[in-house]
C-alpha cells in the first residue's frame, strides 16, 4: 500500500450559465467518498522562474531572458515533445549550451520562445524554471452512473496555484483516500482536510477532464467495490428550493457521513456557474469538527427532498458555515458535452 499526503487548492472560474435537459427521473450512484487526484499535465508547467548560479560567478536567467512566463507549459524543444519535467531535463542534457527553440503554451496560445541553457554550478545544464508534470490533490466523489462508468467530482475546476488558471491535463486517475488530519475553518482563515492516497498504485478510476464544472472520466470498479454507493434520482435546479437539506462528506478515516445544512438562496444569476446555491451547514456535530465547509469537502453531494441537487464548491472566507453549491444538471451536463 502507498500513500502520500496532498492537499487540494480552489479555483474560481466564471462561466455563463447553461439551461441543460435532463432525462426525467435520471438515477446516478452518489457516496459522498473522499478520492486522492492526480493530474497530469499536457507538458511540464512553469511554476516560477529562477535565477541560476553559473560555474563562472554569473547570476543569470535563461527563461526570464528569453521571454517564458509563470504558468507557461512547455511542450516541445527542437521539435521534441516534452511530456515531463524528465524530458526537459533529458533534452537540455543533449543541447547542452547551444540554444534551443521551445515551444509554450500560454492562455490557450502556442508561442515560440529561443533559448540559451547555461551551465549551473551544480553541473547541470539549465533554463531557470520551476517545472512540474503532475498536480496532486484531495477531494470528494460527488456521483457516478454505473451503466457507463462515468463520473463527476469537485464541481469547480483544479487550476494552478501560480497562475490561477485551470490545468490543461492529458488524464489522470482518482485513487482511494483516507483523511488523516483536519484543519479547522475560522473567520477569515478556511480550514482544510489532509488526507493520504490509499493503494495509490491501484486507481479506481481514470480522468478525462478538467472543467470549471469539476473532473470528469471513468469508474473502472463494479458498484460494489465502491464505498458507500447508493443509487438516487437527480434533481433540477428548479427542483430545489430554500430549505432543509443534507450533504454527504468523508471527513475522517475512510467513513462517509450524513450532515444536515440549509439551502438559504438561490441568486438568480451569479457569472460562475459553480455558485448557483448557498448553503449553510446547521449540523452541531460537522460544526464543532471543522467550523463548516473545509477544503476537501468540494464534490460533496447535495441531497433534498432525496433528490441528488447539487455539490459543494466554495466556502465564504469570512464565514465559514456558509458557502457555494453547483447545481447537479450543470456537471451532468459538462460531463455529456
């Protein structure tokens, strides 16, 4: 068994909202069930640049010269393609100090960058970036559909925390997860959830896509292999109404729970389409333990009238027992598109 400890940032996207068909009386499998996410990126992202130390006392930065940015994802040098930081590393071996022509993707663009390696005072040949290949994170299984395997979860998209935009992917996978700590929310300061990968050699599942709306892809378990399923009809948005209702959240061990919270509004119209409810949590129990909505809860399902309506997004930063829901149509709809 592996494990290793993530944790999972927000990501606010605005969105203008859709108006999806849903099949009447539609049943989904909802559990409420804490996943570890790996996603792999379509390059390797630049998360900062960086001076380098050279083996002749000069400080330089070959990236920031040649004109790379924060959040840029590197796809190709001389024409290679570069899946991983390893393929960056592997190449600039190669070129050494000669200059290389890379390709980047920014804002949705590909822009050509030229340039010069130097060689760092650790030996190696370098550009003068942070790079990673992979996010990790934690967050909670919000439904899936056994007769086809797919699935929804978070209800916002996973962006990256230097640039705040969402993470081009090339797949992914969801794992088990156990929660193993919890920070609790205060007024100002959101708590959050630690939690550990279990059996992260063996996923249950496989990611396609990152969306404002959450991750999308494929349950690759039967109905009984997965924790705490239970089948339930699907709600409309103008099923739900301001009231009583209920959220199914993994917040401690492997064990998911029934918590009681109120729908208090429903905007007309926000511009994201990840805060179509508000809700506040009213469970004493869940209230004492994490002071409301913590990060790791998002994706956890929204129940009323036993209809599956929505899903945990955001948390209010100066009020912890309130936060945002996503309306269930919407993702239903992201993940149909």
């Amino acid at each position: 068994m592996q494990f290793k400890k993530v944790l999972l940032p927000f990501c606010l996207i605005a969105l203008t909202l859709t108006t999806p068909v849903l099949a009447e009386n539609k049943e989904v499998i909802i559990t409420g069930q804490g996943i570890g996410i790996t996603l792999n990126s379509e390059g390797a992202m630049v998360t900062e640049t960086a001076k380098i130390e050279t083996n002749d006392n000069r400080t330089v930065s070959p990236a920031e010269t040649g004109g790379m940015r924060k959040g840029d994802v590197i796809t190709e040098i001389n024409g290679e393609k570069i899946k991983s930081v390893s393929d960056l590393h592997r190449v600039l071996s190669k070129t050494k100090e000669k200059a290389v022509m890379a390709r980047v993707k920014r804002n949705g663009n590909e822009i050509p960058l030229k340039l010069k390696p130097v060689l760092a005072s650790d030996g190696e040949y370098r550009l003068g970036v942070w790079a990673k290949d992979a996010t990790t994170g934690i967050g909670t299984l919000t439904y899936y559909e056994p007769q086809s395997g797919s699935f929804g979860a978070l209800g916002h998209g996973i962006c990256d925390s230097a640039s705040g935009k969402l993470v081009e992917i090339e797949g992914g996978e969801i794992s088990r997860a156990t929660m193993v700590a919890l920070n609790k929310g205060e007024k100002g300061r959101p708590g959050e959830l630690q939690g550990i990968f279990s059996d992260a050699d063996k996923p249950i599942g496989t990611i396609e896509k990152n969306t404002c709306c959450g991750i999308f892809g494929k349950i690759e378990l039967p109905q009984e292999e997965i924790q705490n399923s239970q089948s339930i009809k699907v709600g409309t948005k103008a099923d739900v109404r301001v009231g009583k209702a209920y959220i199914l959240a993994n917040i401690e061990g492997e064990k998911t729970e029934k918590f009681e919270v109120e729908i208090i509004d429903i905007p007309a119209f926000t511009g994201d389409i990840t805060k179509g409810m508000v809700i506040k949590i009213t469970d004493k129990r869940l209230l004492e333990k994490t002071g409301g909505i913590v990060r790791g809860m998002s994706g956890s399902p929204i129940v009323q009238s036993g209809r599956l309506v929505g899903a945990v997004t955001h948390v209010f930063v100066n009020d912890p027992t309130q936060g945002y829901g996503i309306f269930i149509e919407n993702m239903l709809a992201e993940a149909e598109n």
